[in-house]
C-alpha cells in the first residue's frame, strides 16, 4: 500500500467506485470534503487482477485507505462465525 496525494486518490475512488455500490459524488463530499482539521495520508493498493473490483475505504484518525477485494473475498470478510454455516 503506498501513500498517494489527495489528488491521486480522488482519481481511483471515481475511477474505480461507482454510485451504485455508494460510491458516488455524495459520499466524496461528505467524507473527503472539506479538509479534515488533522493532515491525513492517503493511501492505496491497486488491485491484483481484474477479480479484485471490489472496492473498499477504511479511515482512521490519520489515514484513509483504499483497497479492493474480489466478490469471495469480500463474501468471507464480512461473514459472521456461525451464520448460516
């Protein structure tokens, strides 16, 4: 995962997101506009193959990260132990 600037970062979210799975114009201004108050990185790993179109930001106090997964993998990372096993 590598540090980009925010200029970068807007390029693959509309790049890659699309509204229909949240990811629209909405989302962008209401997290990413305006400047949060403490400097943030931005970060990315570009997807490994063309499965990998899932799409995924996860932020904390200092960073916001954006990644993808493929459609299985992401199957697996929001299962819940026990459900429907």
């Amino acid at each position: 995962m590598g540090e980009v600037s925010k200029e970068r970062f807007k390029e693959m979210y509309f790049t890659f997101g699309h509204a229909r799975d949240g990811w629209g114009q909405d989302y962008w201004d209401k997290f990413f506009e305006p400047e949060p108050p403490l400097p943030m990185k931005y970060l990315i790993e570009e997807p490994e193959s063309a499965a990998h179109d899932r799409m995924m930001i996860v932020c904390d106090a200092r960073e916001f990260r954006l990644f993808f997964m493929t459609d299985e993998a992401e199957e697996r990372f929001f299962h819940q132990p026990g459900a429907n096993d």
